[in-house]
C-alpha cells in the first residue's frame, strides 16, 4: 500500500481544463499560492495562466500513515479510510500527528491572511484534510466561509473578512 501512495503522490492531474468557478477564482487573486505536491503544483500552474506560482511547503497534504498489513485484498480506498481513521485516533505510523498538522493548518492561514492584508485575495491550491485544518483556523479568526471545505479536484471554498 505504501508503493501505492508513493505512486499516487507523486502523479500529476488529468489533461482537463480547470472549470470556470476555480479558474475565476484564481484569475481574481493577486497571489497564487501552492503545496509542493505535484497535483497541487501543476494544478496551480494550469489556473496560473502564466502568472507565479508561490510554493508553500507547510500546505502539503498531511502524509498517511501505512502498515504493511497481510489481510484480505481490499480496494484501495476502503484502506486509505482506514489508515485515514486511524491516524485521526492517534495511530501515527511513522508521519506527523494530527496535532502537528492542525498546527500546519493554522501556520497556512495565518500566512493566507497576512498575504490577502498585504496585497488583496490569494488563491491556494491545496489538499483535503490540511485545506479543512486551514478553514477552521480561518473561520476561528473571524473568516467566514465553509466550515467544511468542499473536497475533489477542482473544488473551491471562498473565505472572507
């Protein structure tokens, strides 16, 4: 399974074009900003039209932790929920805790909205569970916006002050 996330963290997106909602978005904001991992990046630099692209290396993903286990073959994502489950309940597996990423989270928005202060909306592409981690701290300091960011590609949450 740990072959399998590697792969799959390290893969790019699909040739689709971005849709209209996130490309609006993005072509509003006067920073583009992105995790360093390669979905997110290219992702990023397909909505860029040209422009930079900022890489944030405390947005990354909250990496999954993996055990090499010998039960039954399961499909992929029923052992992704797993993992995902367990680490939410403490199982660490080798990666940051939960804690640690929620802390991550909150280092992003703060530095988001220092950003947007200084120079207006920033648009971040980023990933599910430190995209949630973020709208809570958000939404904490006064933002408002989903309280659950949307997931999937291409998904947009919008949070204001």
């Amino acid at each position: 399974m740990a072959v399998w996330i590697d792969a799959y963290d390290a893969n790019g997106i699909t040739a689709d074009e971005p849709p209209l909602a996130a490309q609006r978005i993005a072509d509003a904001s006067a920073l583009l900003l992105s995790s360093p991992m390669p979905r997110a990046v290219e992702s990023a630099r397909r909505l860029s039209r040209g422009r930079a692209v900022e890489i944030l290396p405390q947005a990354r993903e909250a990496a999954l932790p993996v055990a090499a286990l010998t039960g039954p073959a399961l499909p992929p994502a029923l052992w992704l929920t797993a993992f995902r489950l367990g680490w939410f309940l403490g199982w660490r597996g080798g990666v940051e805790p939960v804690r640690a990423a929620r802390l991550r989270g909150e280092e992003t928005a703060r530095l988001l909205a220092a950003r947007a202060r200084d120079g207006g909306s920033v648009c971040l592409v980023g990933h599910g569970i430190l995209n949630a981690f973020v709208a809570g701290a958000l939404r904490r300091d006064g933002w408002s916006g989903p309280r659950i960011p949307v997931r999937g590609p291409w998904s947009v949450g919008v949070y204001t002050r």
